[in-house]
DNA sequence: AATGAGCGTTGCAAGAGATGCAACGAACCT
DNA sequence: AGGTTCGTTGCATCTCTTGCAACGCTCATT
C-alpha cells in the first residue's frame, strides 16, 4: 500500500536471515543504493536496525522490546501463567500457550519441564501448524471456510510417518479434534515427543488460545500421557473461566522476585 | 530521514503501550485517518500489527518471530549458552548474559534459578543501567568521552537506597568496575538481591557482552555471593576463549530434544 | 608511494507516490 | 428513524522520495 514503508519493512526479514550490507540490502531490495541507505537510516533511528563494528547491518535492539511489551499485552497470558506454572510443577513436564494469528500458530509461553531433557521450541517461535496439538485446536475452532482455506495453503512437511501428510488428512483430524474438545500430537512432529492438548475459550465461546502438556517417550509412555487428559482439559477450564470473565480471579501470584 | 517510514515505524512503540483504534492512532502520529490507514495496512501486510476482532490495532507475530530469528544471530549467545547453563547447575542461582547496543543494555540469556525464588527479569528487555552489574562492565569499556557522555544522558532512578545516584557516582563506579574487571550489584536494584558479573571479551580484547550471577540475601548473603567471582570470572573468560577464537570450542551440547 | 577498486555518503533535479480532503457507508445508540 | 461515530475510498495537489553522478574514504595491489 505504500511503496516507501513496504521497501523498509522488507529490509527486516532479510536482515533475519543474517547481516548484511548496504550493497546487498540494495540488491535484495532492487533498489539503488543511496534508497537502501535512507531506509536503514531511519530504521536505525528507531532501533529495530543496528549498525555493527564492521559497518554491516542486522536487526536492532528495540525489536526485542516491541516484541516484549507486545506478549504483555496479551492479557490471557497474564492469566494462564499461573495455571501453566502449576500444572508443569503437577505433573513434571513441558507446558506450552499457544495462540493462532492469521495463519500462524505461535508459543507465546512456556514453561520447561522438571527433568533435564528439552524440547526444542522457544517463545515467538511459529509451531509446526500441520502436526502440534495446540495448532489443531486452534484451526479447529475456524469456520468450515477458513478452514478449508488454511488447509490448501499449507506445506505438510513429513518430520516423522506420523506427520499429517496432506490437506485432507489435516481436515478430518481438525473434524475429530472439533468433535472431540481436545487434540493429541503423538510423534508427529519429532518422533519421540507426544502431547496433549486442550482449548481456552473466551467469553463468545471461541478458542482464543490452547495449551499443551509435552514428554519424551522415554520419561512417559503416550498412554501414560494421556492419563493426564483430564488434568490439562480442568486446567484449560480455570483459564478459560477467568479469561472470560465467568471465574473471579483469586490470587493472581506473578512470577516476581 | 524517510517521513513515511518514520510515521510508520512511530506507530509501533505507540501499539507496545496498548491496542489503539484507527483514530487514536492517526491523533497521536498528528495525520489524517486515512494517512493512518495506509501505514496501518502496510505495516499489516507485513505482520508487524494485527488487527484484532474489536478492530482496534495491536503488535503483531511477526514481530515475536524477528525478534527470535535476531536473537539466534547473536552467535555469542549460541557460545555462551553451554557454560551458563553449567554454571547454574553448579551454583544453583540464576545467571544472565547482556550485551550493549546504543544506550541500552539488554539480557539476551537468562538460566533460572534452581529453587523456587525468582527474579523479575526477562530476555529482550532493557536492563536497569544505572545499577545493574553487567551494565557497569559493559559501559566501563566505553572510552572516557563516551562513558561521560553517556552518564550525562542516563536517568537515575532511586529503585533503593543503594542505587547509583548521579552520573558523578556512576563514573566513579565505572572507573572502579574497568580497573578491577569485574562489578557487583549490592542491593541496587532491589533491596534483597545481589549480583556479581564478569566481562566476555572478543578478539579485539574489547567487552562483547557481560554476564553474572543473581542470588537473593534470603538464600546467600552478599559476602557468600563474592566467593562465587572466581568461578563466574573462569566462567566468563571460557566463553571469551571461544568467542574471540582462541579455544577450539568443545562439546558444542545444544538446548535441543 | 602511487594507483585503482570497492563501498558508503551527499546534493540535486525530476517525477512518482504520499497526503489530506470530502464524501460515502456501515454500525451503533438514543 | 435520525443522528453520531468510525472506517473506507477516489482524487487532485504538491511534498517527499528516488536514482543519478560525483566525492571521499579505506584497503589492496603494483
């Protein structure tokens, strides 16, 4: 929509990928090198670029901050940490919040599991939309439209033989899981790893977020996991009852000092 | 330098306060609606900022997702993860990494604490400067002229009745810092918490980033803390090694599965 | 020491593109 | 229904961005 702010903004996930020059910045932009250096220049200004000793550029030190302030304002976060924190110190393994924003699914909290094998995920982090528990329930919850939509559109990466390998594979699992009111992940996205997953509902009904429990096959068996179903499922209720506004919030304990 | 860019970037600290609906937006950049709009739907496109059910504007995934992939860059964080961990699985207490960019320190690795004690800290977010341990070491290695123009420019908030008062005390404390190459926070910051840190240098022999060790008096008292330096000192200078090249790096054992 | 290549930077003229206006449409409240 | 508020669109104006060319710097080569 507007060219200027559009070129400037494309310097950003390029920068991503690495440093990089005014040259190739210039290149990658395909536009003249004295353009490419007023853009920087005034992302530079406002911090989201950042000019190295070797005078190439990479991604500046105020994305960290926007990217912070931004988590806490999402208030269901405020409100499931505490929850997230019990559960994990319940049951002993990982605990993710998920969120789903126009075709992303993203961890916006985590809390590590008790014992010293880890998951690889990372807050801000996009999930693996086709295979993780949490992504379905969030795409579960779309209109049979958008869901349809979404399906097409995405890649099926097989990361294991349990990989969701196709759209039609994907819809009749979202089928299940929207029938159902809980997901599971059982080695779909690293073959040792299972989780399940259940839905935090907002006060219209819908799924604003959902969390999951995860373990390595060698601390639990996927049976064992599910064992703790309902556990996860009363745990996605007390958020979903505070959330929505249903549930007076009783000690809101923060993760401070 | 770039008027559009610079409006539209001016939007995104303005959304960190809080979701804003076009108007307000346009109010507060000082242009109209449908100037607002088109730097709103650019910045959209790029992910930058969601628009939310109400309509109003809020930060975007995008942004959560840069601000990973910047941090994966910072290939001192990659080389000094290891050894913090190992320092906090042998000291128990919590330990950070923070590194200088343009007025701001910022903690770019945090290792929680084994017991259930916590700090108020996160990755990404700026540190307290003026007391902070690793802020001290990193500002200490500025030249004389940068340091004083610095401490001039800071803001001096009294968090307690340690902290830094002035930039007077702050140089003087700066100086102390660079003479004997490491610092402390005492109860700067919060009553109850000290810190110890050490430097990690680059080839160059200059401060690349800082790191240190935080522990509450409940559990140690400062004198207790102190007698960890030597070990946070070999900790640091281990990570300078294979930063700056000069040890062959190890058992890279990365935080995956 | 001199030459040349490579890269970042600056001033400027031309015109592309951003801007604000006014008018429309939709949702909401009285 | 009528009125208000807010987001959206088309358009004419002219500001602001753009690419060019020239400059200066650093570093490597002869």
């Amino acid at each position: 929509m507007s060219q200027t702010v559009d070129r400037a903004l494309g310097i950003l996930p390029l920068l991503a990928e690495g440093p990089a020059d005014l040259g190739q910045v210039a290149d990658r932009l395909g536009v003249h090198k004295s353009t490419a250096l007023r853009l920087l220049r005034t992302l530079h200004e406002h911090g989201l670029v950042y000019r190295q000793s070797d005078q190439r550029y990479r991604l500046g030190a105020r994305l960290f901050a926007l990217a912070q302030e931004a988590m806490e304002n999402l208030d269901i976060r405020e409100i499931a940490h505490p929850h997230l924190v019990r559960l994990n110190e319940t049951c002993g393994h990982t605990v993710h919040l998920a969120v789903y924003e126009e075709n992303e699914v993203l961890y916006i909290d985590k809390v590590e599991s008790r014992y010293p094998v880890r998951m690889y995920s990372r807050i801000g982090k996009p999930v693996a939309i086709t295979v993780a528990a949490v992504a379905k329930l969030l795409l579960a919850d779309l209109s049979e439209a958008e869901r349809r939509a979404v399906a097409e559109k995405l890649e099926y990466p097989l990361y294991t033989a349990c990989s969701t390998p196709n759209p039609a594979a994907f819809l009749k699992e979202l089928a299940t899981v929207r029938e159902q009111g809980w997901a599971t992940d059982l080695g779909g996205h690293e073959e040792s790893i299972n989780c399940v997953a259940a839905p935090i509902r907002g006060a219209d009904g819908r799924v604003a977020a959902a969390m999951s429990v995860s373990a390595p096959n060698v601390v639990v068996t996927a049976d064992e996991l599910l064992t703790l179903l309902p556990l996860v499922r009363r745990t996605a209720d007390a958020i979903s009852g505070e959330y929505s506004g249903r549930t007076p919030v009783t000690t809101p304990d923060r993760d401070t000092v």
